[in-house]
C-alpha cells in the first residue's frame, strides 16, 4: 500500500508575506508539516510541490521530495485541486508505481502531532473510506445573519426553542488541517472529497492557522502550550 503525502506550499501569500517559509517556533513553518509526516505510521513518500525555489530548498533539507508546480496552478485563484492532479501525475510517473492513498496537509494548520496523520490514516483504512476530512467537534454553535430587512435571525437553530446543551446535536466543523483521499477523485472528480467520507475529529485547540500576522504568535503560544513543538 502506497500512500504518498503531498504538501502544497505556493510562494506568493497575501496574508503573512512568505508565510510557508517564516520561522516558526524555531523551524521554518513548512519544516513542521514535513517532520510531523516522517515521523508518522503507513505515510510511504512525502512531496512538496511549490513555484518557489525557497521553499523546495527548504523541502530539500528538511527530508521532502520536490515538484515544480507550473506558475499557470500556482496563481491566487488555482484550486489546490490542480495542484494535487498534477503532483500526482509527477509522482507516479517516477518509477511507474501508482499512488493508493493521498495524505494531503495544509501547511498553515501547524497545530497537530504525528500521531493525528497515524491516526487518521488507520482509521481511513478501516473504514474503507474513499476521502476523510480533519474537523473538530462543536457543540454550542449558534449563527445568526442579517436578513434583507436588516433584522437579525438565527440559521441553524430555533432561538424561540433554545435546547439544553446535552440535547444540542453534535456538529463537526471541516479545519482544513488534512485531508485523505483516493487519487481518482482528483482524476475524475477534480474534489477531495467523494464517495464515502469520512471525519477524523481532533481537539478544538488544533484548529487554529496562520493566515494573518496575529495568528503566528497565537498558534506559537498554542504550539508551546501543549508541547506540540516536541517532535
């Protein structure tokens, strides 16, 4: 069984200015998804496909592989959909073996263990899944939204019937963490998701990331607090 993890890191960001490449609790942010992947069960080969030469040097030193992604898939508005099709097809053109599973992590979701890939992946096994999303459980979620009159009303629960707490359906929140699915639904789909799905739920700390300046010191004091830094 073949699962390759493939970590999309473009160079331009928006939010935090060469975000996938700042220093990170000591190591560049990048460095923390690729050492939490070598150090996770059943994760065969790990790829980083970027149009940066600094953060495939980066890649490089740390232990990944590298893919040169086309600058046309690499643009702010490229899905991370083309950017996994086409690492996909470099990888398995490499040898010719074809790719079973794909762990697929989002760089500026630091905030997760070795042991959540493991996990994961075990469970996504299992359970026979076709795709599996990171998300976090939420109990006492309540959205409310402007209405055309201007008055505010709720969304997803009657404010007039208020339930107690245990009564309040579980709901799962998607973090964008990771992701695992079967490389034919990028193929045939161009989705990560499909078929059978399902959920590896992680801890509600693990949910934050890095895509404004204030979120590098919060995740870092997150990092710290709960020795996530402990590779």
């Amino acid at each position: 069984m073949r699962i390759s993890a493939i970590i999309l890191a473009r160079g331009g960001s928006k939010g935090v200015l060469n975000k996938n490449i700042i220093d990170f609790c000591g190591h560049p942010l990048l460095a923390w998804t690729i050492m939490q992947l070598k150090n996770a069960s059943l994760v065969t080969d790990i790829w980083v496909s970027s149009d940066s030469p600094a953060i495939l040097a980066i890649a490089e030193k740390y232990g990944a592989k590298t893919i040169i992604r086309p600058k046309e898939i690499a643009g702010d508005d490229a899905s991370s959909e083309s950017g996994w099709a086409h690492a996909i097809g470099i990888i398995e053109s490499v040898g010719g073996e074809s790719i079973d599973y794909i762990l697929a992590p989002q760089v500026s979701s630091p905030l997760r263990e070795s042991k959540d890939f493991s996990d994961a992946l075990h469970h996504f096994v299992a359970e026979k899944a076709d795709s599996l999303m990171s998300v976090v459980e939420i109990n006492d979620f309540f959205m409310w939204k402007r209405n055309p009159a201007g008055c505010m009303e709720s969304i997803n629960y009657d404010y007039k019937n208020r339930q107690p707490r245990q009564k309040i359906e579980a709901r799962y929140l998607e973090n964008g963490s990771f992701y695992i699915f079967k490389p034919d639904l990028i193929k045939r789909n161009h989705n990560r998701l499909g078929g059978k799905i399902a959920i590896f739920i992680m801890e509600p700390y693990k949910m934050f990331q890095i895509d404004a300046p204030e979120d590098v010191q919060l995740c870092s004091v997150i990092m710290a607090g709960y020795n996530l830094d402990r590779v």
